[in-house]
C-alpha cells in the first residue's frame, strides 16, 4: 500500500510538470520512463543495484546517468531520476513508470485492456476484436492478448475495473452451483 502512495506522488508530480510544458513533454517522458522500466526489468542486476542499500548515491546516479543518455531524457527528467535517489526511492521507479503510464493513456483517453483465450487467436481475429470493442466503447482502446489454456474456452476480458469472464470454466462452475442448488 505505502509502494502505491509513494509511486503516485511522484508520478502526479512529474506529470504535472509535464502538463505545464505540453503533450509532447507529457509523452517524451512517457516513453523515458517506459523505457526506463523495461531496462530495469529486463535487467535483474540493475534492479538490484538501483535497490541496493550498499550501493551509494553517487555510484547509482552515474548508472542513472548512463542510461538516462542512452534514452535521450531530457534535464527535467535526469533531475528527477536523480532526486529518486537522493531521495533513496529507485525502488518504486517502476511503479512511478506504471502510474505515469496511467495517467497518460487518461488524458489521451485511452483504454487499456487484456484478452486472455485458451488457444492462441490470429492476427485477424485480434484485429476484429479490437475495432469492435473500439466501435462500442467510442474510444481508443489498446489490447493486450495472452493465452491460458486453464479457461478451456471462450475468453476473458479485462478492461479497466471490469471483467467480462465468457470463459467455458465460468459457464461450467455457473452450471455447477445450479446442480448443487437443485435447480
């Protein structure tokens, strides 16, 4: 819980400054940030490094550094990198990233959400997916597909706070409580 509250604050900050610069700031410092977190967790030593009570200030800040200039950040970004670790709080780079992303997609008014199906769909299948779930919502919607074999059928969308579970399993254990009921 405290992780949320601390990566919210920073996120709400840094997009605030944005705000004031402009959507293009807002989404140079988007993709900074994304960037940043996919390095970081496609890293483990990084990670760990970042974390680390036993690595100094100093030495993180140079690690930062680099890979601030491989990402073209621009000073207000390296500032603020910088003042997470000064203010020993790397940890929660990545859940800055995640609520930065959030509060993006909002202002945009996108929509993010996940198919899960039981067997991999085509590409043409995903497509009609997406333009009709975009027809009904009235906006951009950004899908992301994954396979679990564990549903046995159907599929389950997650869209926001909502879940629309047309899975088999969900019809079978709907089907169950009814026998068990006497229905």
């Amino acid at each position: 819980m405290i992780n949320t509250v601390v990566a919210r604050r920073y996120a709400n900050a840094i997009f605030a400054l944005g705000e004031k610069e402009g959507d293009e700031a807002l989404t140079k410092r988007g993709e900074c940030l994304a960037n940043l977190k996919s390095m970081i967790a496609a890293t483990p030593g990084l990670d760990l490094t970042l974390k680390s009570p036993v690595v100094n200030v100093e030495e993180k800040k140079a690690v930062l550094a680099k890979l601030l200039s491989k990402l073209k950040a621009d000073k207000i970004m390296k500032n603020f990198c910088f003042l997470l670790a000064d203010k020993e709080r790397l940890s929660f780079l990545r859940d800055i990233a995640t609520r930065y992303g959030e509060l993006l997609d909002e202002k945009k008014g996108i929509v993010r959400g996940r198919v899960t199906t039981a067997i991999p769909l085509s590409p043409e299948t995903e497509k009609s997916i997406l333009n009709s779930l975009s027809k009904k919502s009235g906006g951009e919607i950004k899908l992301e597909f994954a396979v679990d074999a564990s549903i046995l059928g159907g599929m389950v969308l997650h869209m926001g706070d909502r879940v629309l579970d047309a899975s088999l399993r969900a019809q079978l254990s709907i089907l169950r409580e009814t026998f068990k009921r006497g229905e």
